[in-house]
C-alpha cells in the first residue's frame, strides 16, 4: 500500500542528498526538503526546491545541485522522470500505473482516510467564541464558533488530544451593567416611568428577562437597586448562557469545558500572580498604577495591569488565565479571536514568555467580520442597541450545514459577505448544495447500479487498465491528495482549505459524471467505475463530517 506520495517523494529527495558528494549530509536534519504539488500539468505532478534551499549552505549554484540529486534519485516503481527547471527547482512525474494504486488507502481505511497520527497525542487547548454572557451570538460570535469547532476536528484528526474551551467573561463592568439593564426594564414592568441609560443593553430580550424575573421571583423585585441589581446580574447571565450553549449545540459546537473568569480572582489568584511576576522584575509600579514589562519582549509599550483605584485590568486577568491553562498540562493553546484584538497579541505572548513558555506555545487565529447581507443590503449588527441577527435567526433561515459552510468559504482574517439568498438555494449556485449534491449523486448511482445487479468490487477485483482516462487520473489525484490538504490545514490552522477542496473535488467529480458513463456494457469497466466513484464518495464524506456539515444520500 503506498502512503502519501508527497512524503514519498520526500524521503527519496533525502535519500538522493545523503548520496551526493556534498560532504557529510547523512547526519543533517533534512526534514526541510519540501514537496508540493504542481499547479501546471507541465511542471509535472510534485514539485521541490530543496536545491534552493541548499545553495547557500553548500556555496554551490542551485542547478548543480538539482543536477546530483537527480543523478542519484531512484524512484524505481513511483517516478516516471524527473526534470529540472528554472533555477533548480525539480519536477517530479508519476508513473501513471501508480494512481489507481492509491485507490487502496481510501477502500482500506473508509472512515478514518485522511487521519494522521503527527500530534501523537500532545494535549492542545482551543478556547474560542467566549462572548461575553450579556445577549445572544450574533453572527460575529457565529463564524468564530466554526472556525474554532473546525480546527479542533482537524486537530483531532491528526493525532492531537485536542480539549474545546469556553472562557466566560462574567467578570467586570459589562456583568453590571447587565444587572442594571434587566433592573430598569423591570421596574417598567412594575409601572415606573424613568429613562433608560444609554450605557444599558437594549435589546428586547433584556424586557423578557425582567419579566420571567417578575413571574419566578416577584417578591424579590422590591429589593433596592444595590441588592436586586447583583441578583439579576446572575440571574440573567445564567439564563443568556443556557441560550447560548442550546444556539451552540443546534449548530453542531460543542465544549469540554466552560471556564468562569470569577474563578481567576477567587482566593486573590490574579493578585498574587501579579505579585509573583513583580518579584521576577517583569511588573513594575509608578505612583498608583502597576505596569507589566511587555516591551522586554517586544511589545511596542508596556501594558497596565492595576490600575490606579487598585483594581486588575482585563490583562490581568487573561495573564492569569493563561498561566492556568499551562498548568493544566497543555502543551499549545490556540486563542480564537476577533480581528480588533490584534493589537492583544504581543502582549500575550509577552506574559506567555515571562512565565518560562515559549512563544510559539500560545498561536493566535483572528476571525474577521461577517457583513451579512439581506435583499442586497447590510443588516445593521449593535448587541447594546438591540439589531443584530443572532446566530439562532441566521440558522432558521438558512439551516446548520449552509451557515456552517458559508462561515468557512474564506480565510478566517478576510471579511466575509454572507449571502442569505444564496444559501437558501438548492443549485450549482450555492457552495453547499453543490458539494452535499456531489456526495447524494454517487449514493444515487451506486443504488440504482447494485438494483441492475451490479455489484461494487474491492481493490483487488479492479482492473486498474480500465483507470486511465485523464478525468479518472484528475479524479484520483484529488482524493489521494485530501490527507495532505488535512495535515496542511492543521499545521496552517486554517478550516477553510477544507471548503476550497471540497468544492474543487465536487467539480471533478461533477465533470466526469457528465462526459462520462459509469454503468457501461463492459462489466469490467463499470465495476472499476463503481469503486472511483465510491472512493469519491467516501473522500466527500470525510470533509464534510471534518467541517461538520451533513453528508446527505438523497437530496
């Protein structure tokens, strides 16, 4: 059985330099050799450019290497020829008998193609969404919960011990003004007439809080304001996080662990760390206000963590938490933030350093806007003010799997314009639709081919020599490649190479149902037919249930 091909050739890149008379190379680390994938049908199939990277080391002009370790290679049952172009890149040509070969992983390993084993179990941490509980997710909220959910699946694909969390802020002046709001909508209810302040959420959903408060604690509402309003702050922040986490399970998202931020105060944690890392020489007082040394690792200024009344700032306390999250034995933690917190980033990898990890053990994922667009025309977002379309209205509009899908069509720091009209349509036009009828295709085909008595062989009943076509060799190259577009997507921690590849395969696949008959008069034919597709079936399958997003047999 042939593995990844990529790798394959990889290894036979190294083995070629340990070879070549560049002097001692069979003890070096050649884990930089690098194979990609051609993008012209010219260039070949792989590609390398480790010549390239050796020529400054070795002092040599790039083609001479490229030279010796072509003279050296053997891909003997693999290679078809190399070709060296350009400066010294090398183009790598498969023999076509290898292809159909590689159908064998993929009728072998069903479910589990295109898993992988590089995380060997290391623990990693991946905290996202954590808004605040003061409202309902808006979509903003939304597109960070799938970018989070679907980094933790390919995570957990490749082999990593993988724990989803949800940090809570319920702590600080936002808590309050909660409780305040829900106070002054209640005694509305109660027949008092005063303004509203400003600096209150207005949302409707503040008035049904205070009236389910009145209904389940009536007597309690003739409390003074300082004793009902912390009441209805926990109330109330109780009741917006069980919506939360329902709008979140009906969208496929789900948690380990839901972390409280009071729990970072309690027994004086966030002080006494405080007090630890000033003893260290990294916080550091001027008159009433304590500042966090965050330029000594190259943040452009120093940051505040007590302020002058005495009390922790935000830092502070994610200073703490993320001190916690260590402790808990997470060798890599992944924060998944909005984009307007990128300035955040230097300063915390400045704490992350100051408490002896490496830099490289917190990754940042920024997750863009989403402009959400309703009859051509931007709906207006504001929790405070109460317009925004929360996750929930967006999901009854258009259903899990195309919210899901749309929220991963681009790059999680590119803006996204969300297209509700389009969603909702059952044609080529929407991505979704598209891929899912791509997968309830095959189903059909495979169905009505073993009703006309056709059966579907295993590997070793295909007869390759009916596997030649050039749109059955494009049919093969794409899903022998989806563990790579895993592996590469979980290192780059970027889910949406996923819809990219899902799409590019629906199209191959779409392409050559169209110019080409699977149930044909040759038995043999059919029957190697059957098995691609099946193979196309099985790939589409494991990408969508990576993006989380239903794999339909009937559409």
């Amino acid at each position: 059985m042939i593995g990844s091909l990529r790798k394959k050739i990889a290894q036979l890149v190294a083995e070629s330099l340990k070879k070549c008379s560049f002097g001692d190379l069979s003890r070096e680390n050649l884990s930089f050799v690098e194979v990609e994938a051609t993008k012209e049908k010219s260039h070949g199939d792989y590609a390398t450019n480790a010549a390239m990277v050796l020529a400054s080391k070795l002092k040599m002009p790039p083609r001479k290497i490229a030279e010796a370790i072509c003279d050296h290679f053997d891909g003997t049952g693999i290679v078809k020829r190399v070709e060296i172009a350009g400066p010294g890149f090398i183009n790598f040509f498969i023999d076509e008998s290898v292809w159909p070969r590689l159908l064998e992983n993929i009728d072998f390993l069903g479910i589990n193609y295109g898993t992988n084993n590089v995380g060997k179990g290391e623990k990693i941490q991946v905290e996202f969404v954590s808004a605040n509980p003061t409202g309902p997710l808006h979509i903003g909220h939304a597109r960070g919960a799938v970018v989070g959910d679907v980094i933790a699946r390919l995570l957990t694909a490749c082999g990593y011990e993988v724990s989803r969390e949800y940090y809570i802020n319920d702590a600080g002046n936002q808590m309050n003004n909660l409780g305040r709001s829900v106070y002054f909508r209640l005694q509305e209810l109660s027949g008092k007439s005063m303004e509203f302040p400003e600096d209150c959420y207005q949302g409707a959903y503040i008035s049904d809080l205070a009236r389910d408060f009145l209904q389940e604690e009536g007597a309690a509402a003739q409390k003074s304001e300082s004793e009902l309003v912390p009441e209805l702050t926990r109330y109330a922040s109780r009741i917006i996080l069980e919506g939360i986490k329902k709008d979140l399970r009906v969208f496929g998202v789900t948690f380990d662990c839901y972390f409280s931020e009071q729990t970072l105060h309690e027994n004086n944690g966030v002080m006494s760390l405080l007090q630890e890392m000033e003893e260290k020489g990294f916080v550091y007082q001027e008159e009433d206000t304590k500042w966090f040394k965050t330029t000594i690792f190259g943040d452009e200024k120093d940051r505040v963590v007590i302020r002058q009344n005495g009390e922790p700032t935000y830092f502070a306390a994610d200073i703490a938490y993320h001190r916690n999250k260590f402790a808990r034995g997470y060798k890599t933690v992944i924060d998944i933030w909005g984009a307007d917190h990128h300035g955040y980033i230097p300063r915390i990898q400045a704490c992350v350093q100051a408490m002896g990890f490496g830099k490289d053990t917190v990754k940042i994922v920024l997750v863009q806007l989403v402009n959400l667009l309703r009859d051509g025309q931007p709906v207006a977002m504001s929790t405070r003010a109460g317009r925004f379309d929360t996750l929930r209205q967006v999901i009854d509009e258009v259903g899990t799997d195309a919210a899901r899908y749309n929220f991963l069509m681009r790059r999680s720091d590119s803006h996204l314009d969300f297209d509700l009209e389009l969603a909702k349509k059952q044609s080529n036009e929407n991505p979704v639709y598209y891929v899912q009828y791509a997968h309830a295709r095959i189903c059909s085909i495979l169905r009505l081919a073993a009703e006309r008595g056709h059966r579907l062989p295993g590997y070793e009943e295909v007869n390759a020599a009916y596997l030649v076509t050039p749109d059955e060799i494009d049919l093969i190259k794409a899903v022998s490649s989806f563990p790579e577009f895993v592996e590469d997507a979980a290192a780059a921690l970027e889910p949406h190479r996923l819809t990219f590849y899902a799409n590019d395969l629906a199209g191959r696949f779409h392409g050559y149902y169209n110019r080409n008959k699977v149930v044909t008069e040759d038995q043999g034919q059919t029957e190697a037919r059957l098995f691609l597709i099946r193979a196309v079936q099985v790939v589409l399958a494991n990408v969508l249930r990576l993006l989380g997003v239903s794999a339909p047999e009937k559409m």
